[in-house]
C-alpha cells in the first residue's frame, strides 16, 4: 500500500537544528518526543513522496504480505544467521526527471536496496554478514534512470539473526533535498552523529576521571565514574560502528557487556557522593556485573538471558534509585535532588528499552539507555567536577591558612632568636599616641622592662631614654608615620637596673584596612660597638701621633744626609783644604759660590711639595746664568718637557745635582768655550732625557776624574734612569735616561699622597 503525504513538523524542528550537543543533552526527554513525532508516519503527503508500508517478504518460510515497519520471527531466517528479502512496490505516474532518494529509518542487522533489479546501495562497506546497521538510518540517493513509469520494485534484503530483533521499517521515497531536511537530518543526528559527540564526551570524562583518582589515590568515586564512562563509551560503538574491526561475535559481547558493568558504576558513583556506599553494596554491584559479562560471554550473548538479567538489574537499580531519592531529600541538596531523578528516570529508560529489546515495542523506535545514561553521566560529572573544585578550593585556602600560621610561628621563632629586639607600635585613628601591640624577648632583655608594663603603658620606655633623646625618638617615630620610609636613629638609653646603653632602631610604618598606622621596627645594642669605636679613635689618634713625630725624625735625618752629602761635605772638604794650605784666598769666593748653590738646591727642591721638574731647572738656569757670563763659557739652555708627570721632589733633587756636577765640571776643568743643556720628554716612548754637553777638551785622565762621575752614576740610579758619559772629540756628554716615567710618576703620587697626609695630621 503506498499513501502520499506533506511532513508538517519541518518549522517545528528548525530552532533544534541550531542548537549545541549540551542543551541538547539536558533536554533530551523533549527531544526524544520530537523524534518519535518523527519517526511515526505522517499526516499528509506531497506529490513527490510517497510513504510505503506494505511487502512481500520471503525468508525460509513461504513469502507473504506483512505490514511495515515488521519484526522477523525466528521461523523467518536461521538461528545463526541468514538473508531475508523484503520486496516493495511503487506505483509512479511517470518517469521521474530528477534523482529520487530512499529513506529507510530502521533494518536489522544489515541490508541492501535494489531497485527494479539495479543494486543500489548497502548501509555499509563489505559482506552483510559482517555489517551491524541496526540502528543507523539508510539515506540512498538513486539515480533518475533506474526508475519508471507505473510499477516499480524495491527490494531490501535482510541479514538477520537471533541475537538482535530485526526486520524493516516503512520506507519512504521522495525528492532528495526534501526527503533529506524534512525526514532524515535530524533523525540521522539524534541516531549518528549525537552518539558520536557523546562516545567522545564518555572518553574524556572516563580518563579524566580514572587520572584524577591515580592522583587522589582514596576517591573511590572517581573510580567507579571513570570506569562507568568508559564502559558507557564502548557500549556506544553498537550504535555508530557500522562495521567491527574485530569478531561480530566478540564485538556483540563486548557492547551487551559494557551495558551491564556501566550502569553499576553509575549506582557506585552515586552512592559514593551520598555517602552510603559500603562494602557488601561494592561486592554486590561488582560481582553482579562481573557474573552478568562472564555468563554473556559463554551464552554467545543469548537474548533470553540478557532479559533475565536486565530484569535483575532494574530490580536493584530501582530499590537504589527510591532509596537514593529518599536520601537526597534528607540531604535538601538540589544537586542530590536532580541526579536521584536523573538515576530513577534512567530506570524507566531501562524498562523502555527491555520491552523494545523483547519485541514488544515500537520497531523503529532507538533505546534509550545511551541518552538517558549519557545525561546521568553529565549529571554525575558535574557533581564529581564541582566536588573537585570545592576541594581544590578549600585545599587552597586551608593550604593559605596553613602557610600563613607556618609563616607567622615561623617569624616568631625567628624574632625570639635573633640577636636583636623587634616591636610593634599601633596608632588608631584618631589617637595621638600608640601603644605597643608585640615586643620580643631580646627587646625585653635591652631595655630591662617589664612586658605587661610595656604593653599597658607606653609611656614606661620613654623614661628608661636619655633625656636628649626623648624629642629624637618621637621625631623618629612622627618621621615614620608621615613618610612610612625606612630609616634608623641612635638612642642612649638607661635599662632598669643597668648602665648606660647605646641602641639602635630601624622601624616602617604601613596602613591598615581600618586606617590604623602600624610601626614595625627592630631594636639592637650598639654599645659595644660605640665603645670600640672610641677605643678604635683613641688608639688612631695615638698612631697618628706617633706617625707625625717619625715622619718628623724621617726628614730631619734626611735633610741632615742632604746637607752632609751635599754642601755639608763640600764644607768639610774645603776645610780639609785650607788646612793643608791646598787652596789659595782667591779660590775661597768659588767654593763658597758652589757650596751655595747646592743649598738652594735642597731648600728649592725639597721646600715645595708641588714643585716641578721644569720649574727647579728656570730657578737652577737663574742661578747659573750670572756666573757662566762673568766668567766662564757661553751656556746654552734647552727645556721641553711638556706632559711630564709630576716626579717627586727627591728625585728632582737628585736630577738637579747630576746637572749641577755635570755643568761644574764643564765650568772648571773642559776650557771649553760652549755648554749646552737640554731636557727633553718624549710622551710617546715614555722616556725623560737630561743632557751635558761641552766642546772643551774632552775626557781627563781617570787618575784625574775624582769622585764626580761616581757620584753622577748614583744619582742616576737613584731616579731609576740610565746613566752615559760619551766623548765626541771636542768635548763630552753627560747623558741621563729615565725611561718609564709614568709608572714612577704612580709611586711618586703614593709618596706625595702619604707626605700630605703628614702634613694634615700636623695640622
């Protein structure tokens, strides 16, 4: 019989198409009356569909009419399994001139379409034998020319076998786009890909789960929740697995099995966040399920037993389900409230589901065990994650709490053990003065107060102060609460009982929530370090003195070795002279002019601490030039000696005397008619240059020579220069080399520094 008819809930079901998987899920009741709006047959028809509810069947008993949708009976095909074939008839008006689709909601376990003898299509890849399309809604879209016009055959052949109930729904033929928005889209999502989004849902909560309680160790909830999900999200492979990738057999048992373990972990779940759960309800549950998979498994998963069992299952989950709302109303906890319903309405699904799977319901309806489930697990895992985060944040502030007393007890010891005293002044708003609020055991001992006293009375340490240092310690204090800066203040004080005693304080001030200003600051005893301060000084004091009388004794010695080997000697050798009558009146007025010379030397030289080597030469050529005009040889001075560093006024003493015997020698004994004198440094060697040069006779005899050129030689050592006496035929050169003079200019600031710091202690 063909009928033609319009759908009428197309508006009806357009809002749902734009809805999430969530709200979905939460609304599922009303979602699965939709669907079943849906799947039953419609009011009205369009000229381009027709709704078929009438075949002929053949199997292994004779062919006959039956009605669609049609449930097989075991005399229709073997008992292992077999193919049975459904032929249907179309009547058209006319050849169609667009490709025309087949809608068949329901056929079980598997089959394919054939059309006027064309194969069309099968609800999967591969044999039918190994093909599990018992749940999945066939959409074939055919082509335009297997059709024609008037009678039309569509045959759907069947594999069935006794372990699921099966057979065909009514089929439905129309125009593709039409057939498909209006009849088969949502069908296909609530059957397909909702199942899919909810087997992953499963995972993911099933393994989050199961690491939550790896971690938590003692959560048995997470156990049986984790280990329910992933039951639920194997018993979810029988309806979106077309094809098993394992034994059709295995696979029967592993989705019907997964059935029976899952729902017991929910009822485990559940009494766990009711805190009913005890042990003979643990060894119950488990070995229900545990007996229930194993008798499956030997049984070849006979439908007769899994009624059986299915039947002693609602029988527990029910009497739990009642006992669980009972208890969620003694707890007045909504969460409680909603997942007991959740539980009860999961029974009543599981009862739904007994009759379709014992034939006694609507064929092309679906169970409804894995929506209801897949609620109730979303219910049980929003509990599970909001028991969690409660935890987590209780954890948290129990943990705040926790580091916060450590801390505190932790300070505390730390306060009464370190070598300083510690206090605490508070200022309400307000008051002009504070009072102490804590005060450690060392400022105990430092001050010699009594702690009651102190904490009564503020006023009690004010009188232990110096009486100068009463207006510094409220100006420390005042400082503090206008800048809340860190700084310390030195005080004297008067402990009870006690000598005087220097201490120190370091105090901040910060703002409490009530306006309050609170100061915190430590206190520690400075006495011993003042008193070593004061001994420190005195016994400076006293090195100083001791330094200024050896620094004294120091260059009288060397002024009196200056004196005995400059013109101290020439004196006594003069005297030497004359008394042995070596020396004529007239020769006197020359040694006299020497042995003056010299002593300018050491008074010019060593009277002026900052006295430089081109500024004793411009007093040395003042001295000379007079007397080599008068009588003697034409003498020719050449300074440059720009960038020198500074030299010490010793070593400039020692320069001046090499000069001075080098151009007397020149004066008295070379006849010579020129002298010529040059300084000279060169920044870039680093390298100071005095030279003598005269272009008299030359070198004397060595019997003649005397002590000069040894004395000339030492000075030259002594300014850690080079020493070179060269003859050039006429005359002789006296030549001095100091090479690196900026190292000895750094020793000669050492030295100059030192003699300042004498000269200051002096002062």
């Amino acid at each position: 019989m063909v009928s033609m008819h319009s759908p009428f809930l197309t508006r009806l079901l357009a809002p749902l198409r734009s809805r999430s998987g969530c709200v979905l899920t939460f609304f599922l009741p009303f979602l699965w009356l939709l669907f079943g709006l849906l799947s039953s047959p419609a009011l009205g028809a369009t000229q381009q569909e027709w709704f078929i509810d009438q075949a002929i069947l053949t199997g292994k008993s004779l062919p006959r009419h039956v009605e669609l949708p049609h449930v097989l009976t075991p005399d229709d095909f073997s008992p292992s399994g077999s193919r049975v074939l459904y032929k249907l008839s179309l009547d058209l008006p006319e050849a169609p001139q667009v490709p025309l689709a087949v809608l068949i909601p329901k056929l079980s376990l598997s089959g394919s379409v054939y059309i006027n003898g064309f194969f069309v299509n099968s609800c999967g890849l591969g044999p039918l034998e190994a093909l599990r399309c018992l749940h999945t809604p066939l959409f074939l879209t055919t082509p335009a020319g297997v059709w024609r016009a008037g009678d039309n055959s569509i045959e759907v052949e069947i594999y069935a076998s006794s372990r699921q109930v099966s057979g065909l729904s009514s089929v439905r033929v129309g125009e593709v786009d039409q057939l498909y928005d209006q009849k088969f889209r949502v069908n296909q999502w609530l059957k397909t890909e909702f199942l899919v989004a909810l087997f992953w849902v499963s995972a993911v909560f099933g393994f989050l789960s199961l690491t939550v309680y790896l971690i938590l160790s003692k959560e048995l909830a997470y156990l049986w929740f984790s280990l329910g999900c992933l039951a639920h999200m194997l018993g979810l492979l029988n309806m979106t697995v077309t094809r098993p990738w394992i034994n059709i057999e295995v696979f029967s048992w592993l989705v019907v099995s997964s059935r029976f373990f899952a729902t017991p972990m929910a009822l485990l779940t559940m009494l766990s966040l009711f805190d009913k759960l005890r042990t003979w309800m643990v060894v119950a549950l488990l070995g229900f399920s545990i007996t229930g998979t194993v008798l499956l498994a030997f049984t070849s998963v006979n439908r007769p037993l899994i009624a059986l069992l299915f039947v002693v299952f609602l029988v527990i989950g029910f009497t739990l389900m009642t006992m669980s709302i009972f208890w969620a109303f003694q707890a007045r906890s909504p969460i409680k409230i909603f997942t007991s319903s959740m539980a009860m309405l999961l029974v009543f699904a599981g009862i739904v589901d007994w009759r379709r799977f014992s034939g006694s319901s609507n064929f092309e309806g679906s169970f409804l065990f894995p929506y209801v489930y897949s609620v109730m697990l979303l219910t049980l895992g929003t509990v599970l994650i909001r028991s969690l985060a409660t935890s987590l944040r209780q954890s948290r502030v129990d943990r705040a709490q926790l580091e916060r007393r450590a801390a505190e007890r932790m300070a505390y010891e730390i306060t009464e053990n370190i070598p300083v005293g510690t206090y605490t002044v508070i200022f309400k708003p307000g008051e002009a003065q504070g009072r102490f609020l804590f005060v450690s055991q060392r400022f105990i001992e430092l001050t010699g107060l009594n702690r009651q006293d102190l904490m009564n009375n503020p006023n009690v340490f004010a009188e232990i102060l110096h009486v100068k240092a009463m207006s510094d310690w409220e100006g420390f204090i005042r400082h503090r609460l206008l800048t809340r800066a860190s700084s310390s203040k030195e005080f004297p004080i008067f402990p009870v009982g006690r000598e005087m005693r220097w201490v120190n304080s370091e105090a901040v001030a910060r703002t409490l929530p009530d306006s309050s200003v609170l100061v915190e600051g430590v206190l520690f005893d400075r006495t011993d370090v003042v008193k070593a301060k004061a001994e420190s000084d005195r016994i400076r004091n006293e090195l100083q003195l001791r330094q200024i009388e050896q620094s004294r004794t120091k260059e009288r010695e060397q002024l009196l070795r200056d004196m005995h080997d400059g013109f101290g000697s020439q004196l006594a050798g003069v005297r030497m002279m004359a008394e042995k009558g070596r020396i004529r009146p007239e020769e006197f007025p020359e040694f006299l002019r020497e042995i003056t010379a010299d002593l300018h030397l050491v008074v010019d030289t060593l009277g002026q601490t900052n006295i430089t080597l081109q500024e004793a030469l411009v007093d040395m050529h003042h001295r000379l030039e007079r007397r080599f005009a008068s009588n003697g040889p034409h003498l020719k001075w050449d300074v440059q000696l720009k960038d020198l560093p500074p030299l010490a006024p010793r070593k400039i003493l020692q320069a001046l005397r090499l000069v001075q015997e080098a151009l007397n020698n020149a004066y008295k004994h070379a006849h010579a008619k020129n002298v010529y004198f040059s300084a000279r440094f060169d920044g870039q060697f680093n390298l100071l240059t005095l030279s003598v040069r005269d272009d008299g006779r030359g070198l004397m005899p060595p019997m003649d020579r005397g002590r000069g050129i040894s004395n000339m030689r030492y000075r030259a050592r002594e300014m850690g220069g080079v020493f070179q006496l060269i003859e050039h035929h006429p005359g002789v050169e006296v030549l001095l080399r100091v090479p690196r003079v900026s190292a000895q200019h750094q020793s000669d600031s050492n030295e100059l520094e030192a003699d300042g710091h004498v000269d200051r202690l002096r002062l």
